[in-house]
C-alpha cells in the first residue's frame, strides 16, 4: 500500500503554518514586541491563530495518516483531507478578521471536528474490524 493522501495534505497545512509563522513575525516586528503580546489585539489575534492551528492540525493528520495505514477508502480520506484544508483556512481566516465573522470561525472549528470525529470513529471501526479478523484465523489478536 503506497501511502499518498496524507502528505500531500499534510504539506499543504505545512504551507499555511509557515504562512500564518510568518505573519506572527510581521506583526511582532511592526509592533516591537519580541515576547508575548503586550497586550496589542493584531499581535494577540495573529499569535492565537497561530496556537489554534498547532494545536488542532497535528492530531487531524495523524487521526488522517493512521486512517489512511488501514485502509480506508481513498474517497474519505481525500474528502477528509479537503475539509481538514478548508477548516483550517477559514478559521484562520475568520479569528485574524477584525471585526471577526463568526460563520468562518465556526464553519472553520465545525469542519476540522467533523475530521476529528470521523477519522476517529473510522479509525475503531477499522481497528476492530482487523483485530477480529486476525483472531478468526487463531492467531493471538494482539
């Protein structure tokens, strides 16, 4: 099995990290603040859509790539792969607006959710599917 969805997802996010670092720096340049974020809303809001995105994306893709190691469905995981993209994006998107528009915070954290769930609950299926498959065959299941 070749794996080939995950990467390229996973490089596509990898884009819009450095993208969304390369922001926090610009920010912390135009406004002299070399720790924290003195209180400064641009620098507060830039650094936590930085933080949510490096919070979020990292499980996302390993739930993504573990889904993908078993097996599952090249039609999920591609679609899995765009909402994990698109989530991502309009929420940071939505939080670096200011004002914020709710709808691409929510739809962004609504999306990325929808992956986590389904990744996870793929994945146990999956899982379990394959345990029992291996103890049909009386071998030891672990």
């Amino acid at each position: 099995m070749t794996i080939v969805i995950t990467p390229v997802v996973a490089s596509l996010l990898a884009l819009l990290y450095v993208f969304l670092s390369i922001r926090v720096i610009g920010a912390r340049r135009t406004e002299r603040i070399s720790l924290g974020d003195r209180g400064n809303d641009l620098m507060l809001r830039r650094m936590r859509v930085h933080s949510n995105f490096a919070e979020y994306t990292p499980f996302a893709l390993l739930l993504l790539l573990m889904l993908e190691l078993l097996g599952g469905a090249h039609w999920l995981l591609y679609g899995l792969g765009l909402f994990l993209l698109v989530g991502r994006s309009v929420h940071a998107y939505g939080v670096s607006s200011d004002p914020e528009p709710m709808a691409f915070r929510v739809t962004g954290m609504l999306l990325t959710f929808t992956v986590i769930g389904v990744t996870a609950l793929a994945n146990l299926v999956l899982s379990i599917d394959k345990l029992m498959a291996v103890g049909r065959l009386g071998q030891p299941a672990l």
